[in-house]
C-alpha cells in the first residue's frame, strides 16, 4: 500500500517518464518479491502444486487459482483434466468446466480453441448465458463480431439482467 502512494506520488511530480520507470519497478518487485500486480503478497496454494488431483472438483478449484494469477497455461491443464475426469452425464459440472477451460483458451489468445469450448457449453445447456457469453468473447477475439452480437443477444436473452452481457452486446455493436 505504501509503495503504491509512493509510486502514484512520483508519477504525479516527475510525469511519463517517471510513471514508465516506477511500472517497470513494480513488475520487477512482483518478480522479485512474489507480489500480484496490485503490489500485494501473491495467494500461496492450499495444495501441493506438484502432486495431482484426486477430483474433477478439485481439478477446476486448482484451476481456477492458476486462472486469478493468470497462470493461464497451468489453468488450462487443470481444467482439462477436470473434463476428463467428470462424469459424461455431469452436465452441471461440465459446462461449468468447458466455460472455464474457455476462459483460460481466451486469456491465451486461442480463441478459435475458446469457442470450441463455448460452443461446447451452449450445446450442453443453451439457456446459461455464461456459455453464450465466452463464446461471443471468442468470436470478438477472432473479429467476427455479427457471429459474436448474435451469441450475445442469446446470452442477453437468457439472463435478461446480466450487465455484463448487456454491455458485451452493445460493445459489438460498434463494431459492426
């Protein structure tokens, strides 16, 4: 906290160049002292990193903390190895493990790979609007944006209050 005041301080008094070379520290004192990107001491695992999941459950809870530290590689294989190790007929489960193995595609750039997830999802269960909302982020990630409006119009469609949906679809919109 105080090396974030201090930071925003002598960005404030010594302009662009001081505020390129106070970020260039902070990514060196996260590497260096294990800290995220907002300057504070990085979650350690409630798990041995080295050992292997006994569960799908725990499989996609072990992805999901890769995820939050953009570890997106290791969430990759976390979740999909939560896919093969879920029940065929676990819909629930699955579609929540394919958005999440979506999302980890997408914060790789693989984004034809993401939709394949989030079409994936939606065949699944195509009334949750999670699905339509990862395959609309997808298909923006790969420029088709009317194929992205549409996933997010049916996402709109299915949770109607979704904020987030709401604004997706009306970002793409400007694309158009």
């Amino acid at each position: 906290r105080r090396v974030k005041l201090l930071s925003v301080s002598v960005m404030a008094d010594l302009g662009k160049e001081a505020e390129k070379t106070v970020e260039e520290f902070m990514k060196s004192a996260g590497r260096n002292f294990d800290l995220n990107a907002a300057g504070q001491a990085k979650d350690k695992p409630a798990f041995d990193p080295n050992s292997k999941p006994a569960t799908a459950a725990e499989a996609k809870e072990r992805g999901n903390f890769f995820y939050k530290d953009a570890q997106y590689t290791k969430a990759l294989d976390l979740y999909s190895q939560a896919i093969s190790m879920c029940a065929p007929d676990d819909e629930d489960n699955l579609k929540i493990y394919h958005s999440n193995r979506s999302a980890a595609l997408f914060g790789l750039k693989r984004f034809e790979e993401s939709r394949g997830d989030a079409v994936k999802c939606t065949e699944i269960d195509s009334v949750w609007a999670k699905g339509w909302y990862r395959k609309g982020l997808a298909e923006e990630g790969l420029e088709r944006y009317k194929e992205a409006e549409q996933s997010f119009r049916r996402g709109v469609d299915c949770a109607p209050t979704d904020q987030n949906l709401a604004r997706a679809l009306q970002e793409v919109k400007m694309m158009i």
